[in-house]
C-alpha cells in the first residue's frame, strides 16, 4: 500500500462518517438551503480537497427567494442571523472536529501500516534464516550419513578382497597338487613312482588336513542408518510459530523514580510479541570518557518477566546509561536505545558559619555535596517548637536562598538537592534565629596580618610584622589596611551589631561596599564609611571618615562598646556608645548597593563582634 491510498483511504473514511451522521448531500442541501430561503444571497459549501482539510467558501445563489422577498429584508432574517448562522458554526465545528479526528487516525494508520511493514520484513527474514538453517543441518546430517555408507562399502570390499586372494591361493596349491600327483600316476618306473609317491601323499594329507573358512567374511547387507532428526523436528516446530521480539522501547525517566542508591526503570513493546524474560543492561557515565573504550567500566545485567525493574546498590547523584533487550525461543532482540538515568542526589552540607540572619530574613548558605551539578535544591524551614507543616522553597537554583521571616523567632532550617530522580535526605538541621542581626566575618577578606577565632567573632592584630613576600594575597583580601569584612545578608531594612575594644587599641568599624579597594584604607574612598579611634599621647581621637573627609568632633567619654545602626530605608549609619545609649555620629547617604560591615585594626590589638542580639529602642528612634 502506498501513502497516497492511505489519502484515499481518509477520504473514504470521511465520507463514511459523514453517512453514519446523516450528513447525505440531499440532508446537507436541507441543512444550507433554509439560507437561501430566508432570503440570504450568500452562503457557505464546504469540500474536501487533496490535502485532507475542510475548506468553507461563499457561494452565490442566483435563484430568487420562495417566500419572494427580492431585496432580501424578510422578517425571519434576525432569526437566521441568530439561530441559523450559529447553527451552521456548529455544525461546521463537528464537521472540523471529525476530520481532525479521521486525520489523527489515518496518521495513526500509517504508523500501524509501516509497523507492520517492518514485522512483515523482520518475520520474513527470521523464517529464511529458520530454514536455511534447518537445510544446512539436513544437507549436514546426509554428508555425514553418506560418508558413513562409504567407508562401511570400503570396509565390506577389503573383507571380501582378502578372502578373494586365500581361496584363490588355496587354489593354487590344490591344482599344483593334483598336476604333482598326475605326473607321479603317469610315471612307468615303479621305482622311482615309489620313491616319489610317498612325499606327494604327504602333501597331500597335509593339505588336506588344512581347514579352508568357505564362508563370507562379511555381511553383504548394509546398516539401516538411523539419523537423529529431534533437533530439525524442533527447529521445523518453531518456523513461523513465534517470532523473533523486537527491540524494546526504554522509556525516559520519571520524576521520583529513584533513590540514592536506586533506580525504577520501565520499558515497552511497540507489537505484541511474545518474551519469556528481559534483560536490562546498566553501567555508570564516566565525566571523562577514556580514550580506550576496552577501560570502560563493564555492564552489569538484571534479568526480569516484567516491563519494569528496580536496579539497587547504585551511587549517588550518578548518571547510568541502561539498555534491554527481550527474548524468547527464537532469539534475542535487539538492543533498545540507551537511556540516561540518574539516581538521586547526597543530602547538601549547610554551613551555619557561613548563613546570616536579621529580623526580617535569613540567608541559607549550603555546599552541594555531590561531584556532578543537580537540578535544584529544596529549603524547608519550621518554627522551633511548633509542630506544624514543614514550609519549602523550591526550584532554588543556586546554594544559597534568602528567606523571609518573622522578627522574634527562632526556625530549623535544612535543604535537600533534587534532580530527575527526586529530591535527597533531608541536610543536617540548622537552628537560625531572627532577633537581631547575625553574621559571621568573612576569612578570605581578611589582611594576612589578622587572626580570626575559632568562633568567627573576634580579630586578633599580633606584634609580629610578616614580609610581604609571606603573605597570601589574593583579589578579595585586604593588602594595605588590616582589615576584614563581615557578611550581612541582601535585606534593605535596619541592622544592627556592637564591636567591643581595648582602650589602647586603635581601630576603625563601619561599613563597605562589597567590591571597595583592597588597596587603600577604610574611610578614604567613596566606597567605605567608618568610625576611627586614634590613641596619642594626651588624649582619645576620634574621626568618622567617608572618602577621606571627617567632621570635626569631639568625644570626651571613651566608648568601649561601640554600636553600629544601618537603616537602609532612611539611608543613615549611625555610631553609638552602647554603655551610655549616646550617638556618636550619624552618616546620611542613600546606599546604591548592599553593604558589609567592616573591621580593622591599625596598630597591634583586638576587638570582639558582639551581633544576634536585638537593637536597643534609642537606636531607631
């Protein structure tokens, strides 16, 4: 069949169904000619051209109305502009809708009709390599039964050969006694006859004494050969009873359907052939290929009945390649496409040190923990102490997520890495709390010359100068001011933290943009503002320095607990002494970005974060 019968044939199907619903041409004529009727000059026809769609066209009708209303303007025409029009609309939508469906199932046809193309050539293929092997064992079993018959003929000849030549010399000797014994007889000389016969008649006896075996030394009668045909039998048995399978379709894999060291793999048949097990095929996709295909890791099989199987003791987070194939008594299938599986990721590894929080939000900061890039991460969070539903953020793309919060609690936080086969455990549960502002300080801003604790909140500045040459620099570390930077989490609202300072040690804590100079000192770029402390001999110096200018102020009272108030929403950074609720200084400036605080030491000494903890009433007032 060809596919333009196949047109044919969706033309013929149409008009079937078009007489199956009584859509005759006289009924179709009865279904538009109430137009003209009405006094309506113009309607629609539809035909079926070549390439299957269903066209409408207007039609002109030159015929005068019955009712005779020449100029068109009868009473029913509102009637048939309303009812008549909209009921042509819908008869032509169900005539649409029938041709949509007569074309998906003439499509649908040409799928079944080459189905069956490529069935008829597999299953004529597999029947002529059936019998031709069923006449090459029948052509080998006569070669052999033939070449048996051949030396049983050869053997039986030899036999008979032999025995030809002792009869024929016992032959020999009797006729050369019987010619020995006639001289003797015909001799005249009784002496000598005397002298003679007596060693004939010994001869004579002892050749008659000699026993001759007169009978065949073979069977003139060949053996019946009896061949063993069992196996031909079987194989004329299976010719055309059951084909070959084809090759199983794997199908791509299904949100969930994995665990970390799991997969659910399914497959299917496009025929109905008949399989008496599968065979699935998996191994794990190197990152890096070798070079060598023979160093490939090798294929591990499961065998199964069913068109689906769970294959265990998997990696995590890996990719797998599998393939099936199906068999039955006739062979094996061939091979379905490989498919790409991948088993669920290891549960991420939040870092608390380096998550931050404030009344309004929190900043989740997490690594992967998986060598190969997942989908997306989960974050699910829950008030400590409540026992309701878990709240998730989901489709996080990045390692890290911002998180809007209420001021005043405290939540458990953990993460999970999903990719196609699912969502990870649940992480390690990190408690984040929201009554201040919580940040840890950032050790890869840090100038070589610092020390930061174990717990992330103090800095130490020893006397011990280090050579340039020792020290580690890099793009984010301070050079020329011993300085560090703080991490506050991206939330345009009020922040605040204290730093506490030795008497004698000069300082300077404030604020930065993230990407200010590494190379000059905080407060005298337009990037950085700060509160300096200056130790000289007869008294404390304090300057509040942006972009190198300072107002001159004086402060008698030494603060040993600074406190430091950014409000982004009034565009102010203020400076306090905490110990007696006193504003020191306050900057006014709209902040274009995000700012980190920021904390450096100018001669040899300590100071001590001290953030987490609520801002005091005075502060924002």
């Amino acid at each position: 069949m060809e596919l333009s019968d196949l047109g044919g044939a969706r033309l013929g199907l149409i008009s079937e169904e078009a007489e199956q619903q009584d859509f005759s041409p006289d009924s179709a004529s009865q279904m538009f000619h109430p137009a003209a009727e009405r006094g309506g000059r113009t309607f629609q026809r539809f035909s079926v051209g070549t390439d299957d769609s269903l066209r409408f066209e207007a039609c002109e009708d030159s015929s005068p109305s019955p009712t005779g209303a020449e100029d068109g303007h009868d009473d029913d025409d509102d009637v048939f502009k309303t009812g008549g029009t909209q009921e042509l609309v819908s008869i032509r939508n169900q005539l649409q809708g029938k041709v949509a469906e007569m074309e998906n199932f003439a499509g649908h046809l040409e799928e079944i009709f080459l189905t069956v193309e490529e069935n008829f050539g597999r299953q004529e293929q597999n029947l002529e390599q059936h019998y031709n092997e069923v006449l090459q064992t029948l052509s080998q079993r006569y070669d052999d039964g033939a070449s048996a018959l051949q030396e049983e003929k050869k053997k039986k000849l030899e036999s008979l050969y032999a025995q030809l030549l002792l009869c024929g010399q016992a032959l020999d000797r009797s006729k050369d006694l019987i010619e020995t014994a006639q001289e003797v007889h015909r001799n005249q000389d009784r002496r000598l006859f005397l002298k003679t016969v007596a060693a004939v008649i010994k001869r004579i006896e002892a050749f008659a004494k000699e026993e001759v075996d007169l009978t065949l030394s073979t069977s003139l009668e060949f053996k019946t050969p009896l061949a063993d045909l069992s196996d031909v039998k079987t194989m004329m048995d299976s010719i055309n009873v059951v084909p070959a399978p084809s090759a199983p379709v794997i199908n791509p894999q299904t949100p969930n359907s994995a665990s970390q060291t799991s997969l659910r793999v399914c497959w299917s048949l496009f025929s109905d052939d008949t399989v008496e097990f599968y065979e699935l095929y998996y191994r794990p996709v190197l990152e890096e290929p070798p070079a060598d295909s023979s160093s490939a890791p090798p294929a591990s099989r499961v065998q199964v009945k069913e068109t689906h199987c769970t294959v265990t003791e998997l990696l995590p987070n890996a990719q797998y390649e599998l393939w099936v194939t199906a068999t039955n008594t006739t062979g094996i299938s061939p091979a379905s496409e490989k498919a790409l599986y991948m088993t669920v990721p290891s549960p991420p590894v939040v870092r608390q040190r380096d998550s931050s929080s404030c009344p309004e939000a929190a900043l989740i900061r997490w690594e992967s923990g998986n060598a190969n890039p997942v989908d997306s991460y989960t974050v699910e969070l829950r008030e400590a102490g409540s026992d309701g539903a878990a709240e998730s953020m989901v489709a996080v793309p990045a390692c890290q997520c911002l998180v809007q919060l209420q001021a005043g609690r405290r939540y458990l936080v953990s993460v999970r890495a999903v990719n196609i086969g699912g969502p990870s455990d649940r992480s390690d549960v990190i408690t984040v709390s929201t009554t201040g502002t919580f940040f840890h300080l950032l050790e890869d801003t840090a100038h070589p010359c610092l020390s930061i604790s174990e717990d992330g909140f103090s800095v130490f500045y020893g006397d011990e100068e280090l050579p340039i040459s020792a020290m580690a620099l890099d793009d984010t570390t301070f050079t020329r001011c011993v300085a560090v930077l703080g991490d506050l989490i991206p939330v345009r609202g009020r922040h605040y933290w204290e730093v506490e300072v030795d008497e004698d040690t000069e300082f300077r804590v404030g604020v930065a943009y993230e990407d200010t100079e590494r190379n000059s000192y905080l407060g005298t770029n337009r990037t950085s503002w700060c509160m300096r402390h200056i130790r000289t001999p007869s008294r404390h110096k304090y300057e509040f320095l942006h972009d190198g200018w300072s107002p001159d102020l004086r402060i008698t009272v030494h603060p040993v607990r600074v406190g430091v108030a950014l409000d982004y929403e009034r565009g102010t950074l203020s400076f306090f002494n905490a110990d007696l609720e006193q504003n020191l200084h306050t900057f006014h400036c709209r902040f274009q970005a995000y700012v980190l605080p920021c904390f450096s030491l100018d001669n040899p000494g300590a100071l001590t974060v001290h953030n987490g903890s609520g801002a005091p009433e005075h502060v924002f007032a």
